[in-house]
C-alpha cells in the first residue's frame, strides 16, 4: 500500500464500492458539455443496455471478462452492432471518469473487441437531380438547395436565423443547432461545438436573399419555418414535404436530408475541392473524419502517381 501511494497509484477501496448505478447518476451530471439530444441517448442506453447488467455492481468488481460477456450477451439478444457500440462507449465513459476521479486503478473496458457497424452506403444525387427536388419542394426549394449545396446538418438549417444570412459576403454563419428531445426544441451550439463560416454559389445567394423578403426585419427570425409558421421540425417537414418531394422527383424513398449533406461532398469533390476545403465547408472537427467518411469520392492517383515514379527512374537512368 505504501508502494502504490509514493508511485501515486494507491486507490482508496472504499471509493471502489460505489455501484455503477449510483456513480452514472453524479456521472451524467456533470456532463455539461454534451447537446440535449445526446443526454437523453445517454439516459437511455444507461437504463436499458448498461444498468440492468452492471447497476448494483460495485466499480471495483467490473471486470474486463464480464465486460466482454455482455458485449456477447447483448449480440445474442440481437442488438444492432451500432447500438452495442453506444452502449459500450456509454459504460466505457463512465469508469474512464471513475478512473480520472481516483475510484478505480484502471479502466476495465480497455480491450474489448466490439462487433463492426456495417457502413450504409450513401444516397448521392446529381446537380440536376438536386434541381428536380428543389422544384418538388415548392416554398422548401431554398432549403433543399441549402442543404445540397451548403452542407448544413438538418438542425443549424431549422436554427438558422436572418442575422447569419450575410449575402453581401455571399456567406452564412453556422452557429446554432436545433435539436427535438421529447417533443421540445432545443437551440444551442452545433455538434462540433464550432462556429463557421459557409461560402454560397451565387445562384443560392439569389435565392437566399429572395427567402429573406418573407422572413420579415427581425435579425433573430429564423429563415426556415414550418407550413403553419411553427418552428421547423425534422419528422413534421419529413410527411408534410420531404416525402412527397421525393417521389414527385422520381428519386429513392430510402432518399433522407441528411443524404443532402453526403450528396454536398460530392459536388465538393466534382468540383474540384481537396478534403480539406470539404472538411472546412462540411464542419468536421478534423480532416480525418472527412477522410474516414469520403474517402471513396476522392479520385483515385495510384496510376498518375505510378507513371510518375516510373518517369524519374527513366530520366536518373538516362543521365547516368
């Protein structure tokens, strides 16, 4: 005992009695950082994946097997490998704060192998099918184009106000994020936390300043609202708009918003765009998740790159 405390690696075992449910209680609490949605995602998976297993469960008595059997275990229940994913991350978090706080010595999640989440493949339209929804869309064309072309997550468009429109600058300023927990709208920062700046295409420009005209002078209006001018819902604009818009354009039902932000990556590209002009356009926190993300709309130079290579040992051939 005395060696651990003079390497500082002395844990008080008293602390490691606190259950995993009593200690995911002051857990959640303090985590002031996190978007509401998210919270409640937390609550959930605590009370339905990590409680039942683990909640009268003292901290020090988790250990790496028993980790790794519930993994197994919520696999043979059937849960998708992207919800056992969020459960473990969940459970993961909490002793990872245990540790931090001088509960525990170590992290008994560190290890464990988790099952792969199969990657959707991505709805991406072209610029004319894009045209074909905006028409579809109606009083929505805006938006739709917004999304295709600005590549706005579906909350910083509900939650973009007159005040971020600076057309002059042919720019709007992403600063703000809705979010529908519980049938209440939440607005505050975006997913990444981060502000930023979205350079328009002069065509949308036009049509931003021409939406503008209804909205009214109020800097804090928003620009996009529902039919009967409530706030913007994503389920609510998705049956009385979105759903018929896509079939009237003739493009797939599987066809979401949020599709409108991938297909924006690829005009990106098309265009011209090195990922981390798409990075910074899309507001990821790092060129990495751009890659992880879009790697396959990326061209591919392996064959450029090879005539090249082949080029500069023909020419040091030649000169000696």
């Amino acid at each position: 005992m005395e060696t651990d405390k003079a390497r500082g690696e002395w844990i008080d075992p008293r602390l490691g009695r606190t259950t995993v449910a009593d200690w995911s209680e002051g857990w959640l609490g303090r985590l002031a950082h996190v978007q509401p949605k998210t919270r409640v995602g937390y609550e959930s998976l605590l009370k339905t994946c990590v409680i039942p297993a683990f909640g009268t469960t003292p901290l020090a008595r988790v250990e790496q097997p028993a980790v790794a059997a519930w993994v197994a275990e919520m696999r043979a229940r059937g849960l998708s490998a992207s919800r056992i994913r969020q459960a473990y991350r969940v459970l993961s978090s909490l002793m990872a704060a245990a540790v931090q706080g001088g509960y525990l010595a170590r992290n008994p999640c560190t290890g464990i192998r988790l099952p792969r989440a199969a990657r959707r493949e991505a709805v991406l339209l072209t610029a004319a099918e894009v045209d074909r929804l905006a028409e579809a869309a109606g009083a929505y064309g805006t938006l739709v184009y917004l999304l295709a072309y600005g590549g706005l997550r579906w909350g910083e468009v509900a939650a973009l106000r007159r005040r971020r429109c600076v057309l002059l600058r042919r720019r709007v300023e992403v600063a703000e994020s809705a979010s529908d927990v519980n049938g209440r709208l939440h607005y505050g920062p975006t997913k990444t936390f981060e502000r930023r700046w979205v350079r328009l295409p002069d065509f949308l420009v036009e049509r931003l300043a021409r939406q503008l005209e209804v909205v009214g002078s109020d800097p804090d209006e928003f620009v996009f609202r529902g039919q009967r001018g409530a706030p913007l819902r994503y389920q609510s604009f998705r049956r009385a708009v979105w759903g018929r818009a896509v079939i009237d354009a003739g493009l797939s039902e599987g066809l979401t918003p949020h599709c409108l932000r991938h297909t924006c990556a690829s005009l990106l590209v098309a265009g011209g765009a090195d990922p981390v002009a798409v990075q910074r356009h899309l507001g990821h926190r790092d060129v990495t998740t751009t890659l992880n993300v879009y790697a396959g709309l990326f061209p591919n130079r392996l064959d450029e790159i090879a005539t090249a290579l082949d080029g500069l040992y023909r020419a040091a051939q030649s000169v000696g």
